[in-house]
C-alpha cells in the first residue's frame, strides 16, 4: 500500500483514522478567532465548489477530502511556505476510499 504524507493540526497516534473534511472545519469554524483572515481563502473555496458542483459532478469535492501528497519533500515545502503551524504525518490511504489526483500548482 503506497505512503502519503498527511498535513494536520496535531499529533496522531499510530492507527489513528483522520475523519473527512478537514478543509471544511478549518475554513468554516466560527469559534476559530482568526477567521476574519481567511475569508478570501474561504470564498475562493466556495467558488472552487460552485464549479465543482456544476461542471464535475463525479469528482471529490475539497472540502470533504484530504490533500495527500506523494513526496515528503513537497509536504515540507507546502509547511515551510503555506501552513507553518501544520505537522507532517505518515499515512496509508483506505483501499475503499474514493482517490483523486491533481496539481496543487494550478490551484494557487
């Protein structure tokens, strides 16, 4: 089963399991007080899923995935330049669950 690198808020535990939807709780959690400075990132979210919803239908919606990256050494350089307060974990994907691939590149 290939490795991915996981990008979280915490710690886990060995054989943790990481719910759905991470994007959607840190984006859209009103008791974080530093929400006021992720409205942009909130609304082009919202724009993201709009599209999604209209034209892709069948693809994974972002706000109930989780981004997985391939190499940890694009995991380290998403942390370093994006989302420094985030802990890198090792973690296998479910056979069962339902995979994606994309460039984060076209997305910034």
């Amino acid at each position: 089963m290939p490795i991915y690198y996981f990008l979280g808020q915490h710690s886990l535990m060995p054989g943790s399991m990481v719910a759905p939807g991470d994007m959607r709780r840190e984006l859209f959690n009103l008791r974080q007080p530093e929400l006021a400075v992720r409205w942009p990132q909130a609304l082009r979210e919202m724009i993201y899923e709009n599209v999604r919803q209209t034209f892709f239908e069948n693809r994974p919606s972002r706000l109930t995935a989780h981004s997985l990256f391939e190499k940890l050494d694009d995991a380290v350089e998403h942390i370093q330049r994006f989302e420094p307060h985030k802990v890198i974990h090792e973690v296998e994907a479910m056979p069962q669950a339902d995979q994606f691939a994309a460039d984060l590149i076209y997305i910034r």
